[in-house]
C-alpha cells in the first residue's frame, strides 16, 4: 500500500513535561498554552493544526465524499492540462498535495475506527476507508492525468534532490500500475489487481473469522495455571475446560504450560489447521493472480515487482540475506534442540525422545523457569506507568534536543486523553503535537501503535505543515490500591512506538509521499527495534525505574541479567521460527505459477520444516497466517530491519554517553528521522553509522559467533 496509512505496530508513552518548572509532571500547561505554540509557529513559517474529528456516521460519510469530489476535481484539473502548460508544480507536486489529502482523512478515520466510543462510527470508518481506499486505486488508472504528467517528463526537467527522488517514482508508479503497457495489458492488470484485493480481504476475513474450541479434562490439563483455567467461559463443566486455538493467549497458556505432550500436539494441529478449507484454495488464487501481475509487469516474480520498492531491491537478495542466517544459527539451533531434548529425557524417562513443533514453547518456558528463575511478572513493581513515561520523555528530549509540554486538548475522544506539543529545546522551534489515548475500554484497538493523524509536508503555500500523532496503547489500567504497573515487555513497546512517534514529528520532508514513517517498509521499524535496546539497559532503567513502594529500590542487576540471558537461551528458535516465515513467504511468491498452484500448501509446509521443526505433515499452517497476503513477499523485513537497528544501536553504544548521547542523538534526528525518505535510505543509514552497514552487531546480538 503506497498511501501512509501506517498504524506502525507498538507503541508509547508520555513525558516529562517542562523540566524545571513548578507544574507536576504531566499538569497541563496554561489554556493558551496551545494557541501560542500555534502563534509560535506561524514565525517558523510553519503551521500546528489540532485535527477535527467526525464524531457521527453522517460527518464520517459527508468527509469522505467531499474528498473524492475534491480528489476528483483537483485530478480533472491535471487531466485538462495542455502539453503547453505543464510544470513540476501543477503535475508532480498537485498529484503529491491530492494524495495528501486523502491520506489525511484515510488516516485520521483509521485512528477513528480504533478509538471512537461510538459502534456505529467506527462501522461507518470502516466502510468510509474502504471507499477512499478503491478511489485511491482508481486514480492510478486516469489516462487524462498520466498524459499531463508523461508530457511534463517528456520536457526532461533538470531536476536534482528530492523534486527528482518524486518525478522518478511517480513515473515508476505508473509503470508499476501497467500504465505503459498496451490497452488490453493494462486493462487486465488493473482487473487482476482488482479481484486480487477483494481477494485479500477474503483471505484476512477468514482468519478474523476462524474458530475452534476444545474440551480438555483437569487431568489433560496438568501444569496450566489454575487463574487461567478458573476464568469465565474456560471452565465449562465439572471436569471439562475450553480453550480456543483462535485465541493466542489460550494457545499460549496451553502450549507453554501444558504437561502433557498430547494435550499440546493436539492444541497445536488444532490451530496449524485454522481457516484452510476457505483459505488454502483461495491463496491459491491470490499466489496466481500476483504471479500473473509480474508477469504481465515484466517481472520475474512477485517478489521481484514487490522488494523493487523496498531497501533489499530483489527477491534473490532477501533470500540470500535469510539463507546465510539461517546457516549461521545452525550450531546454536542446533544447541538449543538439544537442551530441550534432555530435559524432555528427563521429563519422560525416554533416552530417545526428541523435540517436536508442539515442544519447544513447553521446554522454552521451563528453562526460563528453571535454569534462568525468571518471573518476569516481578518486575512489574519497577515500572508504575507514570515513572516509565517521565523517564522515557527524559530520555527522548535528551538525546533528541526536545522539549515535551502537555496542553489541554480542545477535543477528547476519551475523557483521559492527553495532548502534548513538541519543540525544539535549542531554538523553541514547534515540530508537532501527540495525543496520549493509554488505557483499554471496549471497542478500541486491541494492541500498542503510533497512529499519524496529519504527516509534515511543505504545503502549496510554502508554509510547512507541522505533524500531530498519537499513541494508542493498553497498558494496565490503575487498581484502587496500587497504580497502572507495566511489564518489561511493556515498557519496551512503549520505547518502540514512541520512537515512531518521533519519526513522525521530526520530518522535514517536502513531500508527503517521504515525510515521516513513509519509508521503505523493510526499514520502517528498524529506528524503533534500536531504541527497544533501551528497555535493557540498567543505567536507562536505573534513571526512571523504581519500585512503586519504595523509589529507593532499583531493579537488581541479577534479575536483568537472568532476563537477558533467558532471551538469548532461546534466540536460535525465536530467529529460526521468524526466517521460515520469511523464507515461505519468498518461496511462494516466487515458485507457485497458475501450472503449480496446488502446490501451495506442500511448499509452504516443506519450507516451515527445513527452516524450523517440522510441521505435522496433515497440517496447514499458512491457511491462518495473515501475514502472508498482507506483507506479499515481505516478512523478510523483519529480520533485515532488525539487523540494522543493532547496526545502529552501535553508534549509541560507542558514544561517551551510551544511550544518552546527545550527538548521536542529534546525528539520529538529523539523518534519519528528518529526512525520511527524501533520500535514498542507504545513504542516510551510512551517514548516521558514520561508517558502511555492517552485520556484524545483529549475528553478535542473536548468538552467531562465526563468521558466514
Ligand atoms: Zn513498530
């Protein structure tokens, strides 16, 4: 999907407002705190706009009409333009402004859909998005508007930077979209891509939909904690429990805790064969349909057509990049099986017992328990929410050169909304606005992501349009005795997202199609993977967590190293696991052809098999994957992105102040986050490393000790 309509997974928190003020952190600051920040602006030559929102089905309906009649009208405009008249400003540039606007109500109505209150207003966000999302589609396909912009090309404009950086892809979007290929090609492009997106949304509904319950006895049960089982709706009978495999956290709770090996196989198959009626023959469609669009594109692949855009430019790379990880997990992998395999020796008393796909969450969670006696729910009282927030918001201000204020937000889709302004800490420069919605309520999205409300792009008045964001997230809600305590999972997602957040805020991009996180889907997440390294930090955690009891006491050295090694005890699986994804994913969209399709379901198996444990052979794991239309050809990312973060990570790592290094900081706000994709990533990678990438910190990282 080209337009931003990045809900970036994870998320984040909230701040240290105004240090060395009077105000409590997290007091909002004077009623006009906001209009003068907007006044402030206006000296920047820069605008803060604070977004309206629909708050009825009717306003929903009304705004997506009028900006497809906008859209439309401003498109007409380009498409009646005269060989003679074209410029850079009224081709180019106009189709930049008409994709911005529909991105920004696509993307404040997807932040609706996820938090409105009201049922029937997300419903009509959700059919409105799709609308604007088809029209969207549509415009690829105006004959009228790609010969204004082919004769514009056709003047070959002396163009450098970032005018060039839009002029190239906006030509290779229409290539991309069968525009120079004969009528009858064309046509039939747009038909496969028609018919292929109604497809995947076939696909992810089945998934959405998919369900299966099992009935377990106490007995079958052995090892799963009592909590879990007592709860509503498990517990179905005097000895019968039920558990779906539709559920993540039931599949979890069985496949980690569960004693029996029965028990887990049968959880396991049970999910491995979730949606494959519907899905199996339908991916078989979608495989082929993709096939048939590279094809018809001049493509070897669809992996070819889709990594073309991303930072690995070919399918031959990504493979390369995942095969060689693979090979070098081996001894490690290798080594983990094994520790497994005699603790399962000793478990069953059988010297020829060996670790199945059902196993290893079952053996992980043990010798996490045993060998590591790490209960992460412990560590809860280090990180009250408030604490975790102030402490991220120093850290971020700090390195980044930022000054975090909370305002009071003139509108409140939830009464607890918070709303900050971002300015420079040098020049009081404003870079933006975030909204803090933290707690969950009924109806709202279910996990952690920044969402963009409005991207920065410099608008047609030469004015610069400053962003706003915001975070939307689910983090305990406070008890009467004791506030909202987070995991460390938890608190690394927070300095996830909101590395996001900041990716976002910080542009300074023209154009909207570079601005912010409009960056090459295989690097989008590598700034936010870095700053998870934060998360396991003692000196980091030690400048913020403290037990809600007693600030006095900070977290022991022994826990956090027990939490590190335990991750690192099972990073050979973890990454194995990810690289079959990532290699199904590249070997179905390269190998399956319309003579080849039923094919589908044995590749994907074969792979998953080669690559991590083996599958049950009468199984169909990649029937309920969703990723695997939704990303088409790019789950490799995230490995590739994760090893440039710890690429990355080393910049900060080899400061003087660590992960509190203002210049490298500054060096992260300046090359990357600023820039965007205004420029090619690698270039901006290279020069925030100081250095070139290097894979070397990411193998060091997850265990690989030699050298590939
Ligand atoms: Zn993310």
């Amino acid at each position: 999907m080209s337009l931003k309509f990045t809900a970036v997974w994870l998320l984040l928190a909230l701040l240290a407002a105004g240090c060395g003020t009077a105000k409590k952190a997290g007091e909002p600051a004077s009623p006009d705190a906001l209009a003068k920040f907007q006044e402030l602006a206006a000296k920047y030559n820069s605008v803060v706009t604070i977004p309206t929102f629909e708050t009825t089905p009717e306003e929903v309906q009304a705004t997506v009409n009028k900006t497809i009649a906008d859209g439309n009208a401003a498109l007409d405009t380009i498409g009646k333009l005269k060989p003679a008249e074209v410029t850079f400003e009224n081709t180019l540039r106009k189709l930049d402004d008409i994709a911005y606007a529909s991105s920004t109500v696509s993307e404040r109505l997807g932040l609706i859909e996820q938090t409105s209150t009201n049922a029937a207003v997300r419903d009509a966000a959700t059919e409105a998005i799709k609308k604007l999302s088809d029209w969207s589609v549509g415009t690829d396909y105006r004959d009228d508007v790609y010969a204004a912009v082919k004769a514009y090309a056709a003047t070959q404009p002396a163009l450098k930077g970032e005018d060039k950086k839009l002029f190239d892809e906006t030509l290779r979007d229409y290539r991309r979209a069968g525009l120079n290929l004969p009528k009858d090609q064309r046509d039939k492009v747009e038909q496969l891509r028609k018919e292929e997106s109604a497809m995947e949304t076939d696909f992810q509904n089945n998934v959405t939909k998919a369900e299966k319950t099992l009935k377990f006895t106490k007995a079958e049960l052995e090892g799963v904690p009592d909590d879990f089982l007592n709860q509503q709706g498990i517990k179905t009978g005097d000895d019968e429990y039920s558990v779906k495999a539709n559920i993540t956290f039931h599949y979890i709770m069985i496949e980690d805790n569960a004693k029996r090996e029965e028990t887990r196989k049968r959880m396991l198959e049970a999910q491995y064969n979730l949606a494959r009626a519907e899905n199996i023959p339908l991916l078989q469609k979608i495989l082929v349909h993709r096939d048939d669009i590279a094809h018809l594109l001049g493509y070897a692949s669809y992996a070819d057509y889709a990594t073309e855009v991303r930072m690995v430019k070919n399918a031959a790379t990504a493979i390369n990049f995942l095969e060689n990880l693979k090979k070098g997990l081996q001894p490690k992998f290798d080594a983990e099986m094994e520790e497994f395999r005699q603790m399962k020796v000793a478990d069953t008393g059988d010297p020829n017992a060996k670790i199945n796909i059902w196993d290893w969450r079952y053996y992980a969670n043990q010798l996490k328990k045993t060998k590591y006696n790490v209960d992460a729910e412990q560590l809860r009282v280090y990180f009250p929410y408030q604490r975790v927030l102030n402490g991220m918001f120093a850290i971020y201000q700090r390195i980044f050169g930022l000054k975090f204020e909370r305002v009071e937000a003139p509108y409140k889709w939830i009464g607890d909304l918070q709303l900050y302004t971002v300015s420079d800490a040098k020049t009081g420069e404003p870079m933006g606005l975030f909204y803090l919605d933290m707690f969950p309520r009924e109806g709202k999205y279910n996990h952690f992501a920044q969402f963009g409300i409005i991207e920065g792009k410099l608008l047609p008045d030469g004015r610069y349009q400053r962003p706003v964001c915001s975070l939307v997230c689910n983090f305990p809600p406070p008890q009467p005795d004791k506030p909202s305590l987070l995991s460390h999972d938890e608190v690394e997602t927070v300095f996830h997202e909101f590395g996001h957040a900041m990716h976002t805020i910080l542009t300074r991009a023209k154009y909207s199609r570079f601005s912010g996180t409009s960056v090459p889907q295989d690097f989008v997440e590598a700034p936010s993977q870095m700053l998870e390294n934060w998360a396991w930090d003692k000196t980091v955690l030690d400048s913020f967590a403290a037990d809600y009891r007693d600030p006095n006491k900070k977290i022991p050295k022994d826990i956090l190293d027990q939490l590190k090694a335990s991750r690192l005890a099972t990073m050979g699986m973890y990454y194995r696991r990810q690289l079959s994804f990532g290699l199904m994913d590249l070997a179905l969209h390269t190998q399956i052809h319309e003579t080849n399709a039923d094919e589908t379901l044995p590749l994907s198996n074969k792979v998953l098999s080669d690559v991590s444990l083996p599958v049950p052979s009468d199984s169909a794991f990649v029937a309920y994957f969703g990723h695997i239309t939704e990303y088409g050809a790019g789950y490799y990312g995230y490995a590739w992105a994760d090893a440039i973060a710890a690429d990355m990570a080393t910049v900060f790592e080899n400061s003087p102040d660590g992960y509190f290094d203002k210049t490298a900081g500054m060096r992260m706000r300046n090359e990357i986050y600023a820039v965007g994709d205004s420029r090619d990533i690698n270039v901006s990678i290279e020069k925030f490393l100081g250095r070139p990438r290097s894979l070397e910190p990411f193998l060091k990282k997850i265990g690989v000790t030699q050298p590939q």
